[in-house]
C-alpha cells in the first residue's frame, strides 16, 4: 500500500513537470492551437484528478481499517467526504474529455506524421483513463451501498465485499496513474519531435 502512495505521488509529481512544462515549451510549431489548449488545460485538469485520487487512496485504507475494527459510523463518515471528492473528480474529468476533444479534432493538423503519432498515442491514453475513472466511480457507488448496508445492520456479514471493493478501486487507481504517466510520455516524445 505504502507502494501505491509513493506511485501516485510520482505521477502527481512529474503531472506538474508536464503542466510546468507544456506553459514553456520552446518550440510549438506544427501544433494547432485548438491542441496546444487542449494540452495545457488537460494537463492541468490531468494533475487535479490525480491529486484528489491520491488524497483518496489514502482515506479508503482507513476506510477499510475503520471496517475492519467494525467502526462502520466512521468509515461512513469518511466515505461521505469522499463523495464530495469523488463528485469534483468527476466534474474534472467531464472538462478533460471535452479538452482531449479540442485535441483529437485537432490532431490531423499536426506536423511531422511521426508527432501526429504521438500526439494521438496521448490523447488515446487519457480517453482510456477517463473511462477507468468511470470504473471506479462505479465502484465507488458500490462500496457506499455496502458501507450503508453495514451501517444499517453493522451485524451484516459482507463476504469481503468491501475489501474486495476497496482492492479494485486501488487497481483502478493505479491504472489511472499509468495512463497519465503514459500521456504525459507520449506528449514529452511529441515535444521532442517538434524541437528544431
């Protein structure tokens, strides 16, 4: 677990370098500018995402602690702020879909073909990291009916349900890391194939 942590900060931090990045770079020629928007504000919208994942990870491991020592009113508690969270990453995420359309609309404009590449191969991985993030607000939903059932009846036997729930988030938020880390490659190869 202490391994996810140091993973999804890593992936915060070189999010920031992309975002810091993509404000400097020194060549833009052969990108459009419907592209050059869409990057820059889908890096920042990128890092966002990431850091209230990260902020996430570590309040479902006490979530799951809390389950575990049956202290179920306060993992329902701390699940209720995660909605909040989870309803500001989805808002994130609507705005990155629609700058990752302002950059494949735009993706056919850009020169060299060997950028046009790796711009695309950019753009495809944050579309795959946004419909991960839709797996995982699914599965979030479900660890809030389960929490609620448990609250109700703290009785109830889950049949690991929870735990479950709570492993498959994790491996969606790890996914959801690797696809950014993978964008955030593929737009540092596009910016070497445009440099003069």
């Amino acid at each position: 677990m202490k391994q996810t942590v140091k993973i999804v900060a890593l992936i915060v931090a070189i999010g920031l370098v992309v975002y810091f990045f993509t404000k400097t770079i020194v060549s833009q020629e052969g990108l459009p500018s419907e592209f050059i928007e869409g990057r820059t504000k889908g890096a920042e919208l990128s890092s966002e995402i990431a850091a209230l994942y990260d902020q996430s990870l570590n309040n479902l491991r006490q979530i799951g602690q809390y389950e575990k020592e049956g202290d179920i009113a306060s993992a329902f508690d701390l699940l209720e702020e995660e909605i909040t969270r989870n309803q500001d990453a989805q808002r994130k995420a609507i705005e990155l879909s629609s700058e990752l359309e302002k950059m494949a609309r735009s993706i056919d404009r850009i020169k060299p073909d060997s950028a046009k590449i790796a711009a695309t191969e950019a753009v495809s991985s944050e579309v795959t990291l946004v419909s991960r993030l839709v797996s995982y607000n699914e599965y979030f939903s479900q660890l809030f009916e389960a929490l609620g059932e448990k609250f109700q009846d703290p009785q109830k036997y889950t049949n690991g349900k929870i735990e479950e729930l709570l492993d498959n988030m994790n491996k969606e938020s790890q996914a959801i890391n690797e696809l950014n880390a993978r964008f955030n490659e593929s737009l540092t190869k596009l910016d070497s194939l445009l440099q003069p």
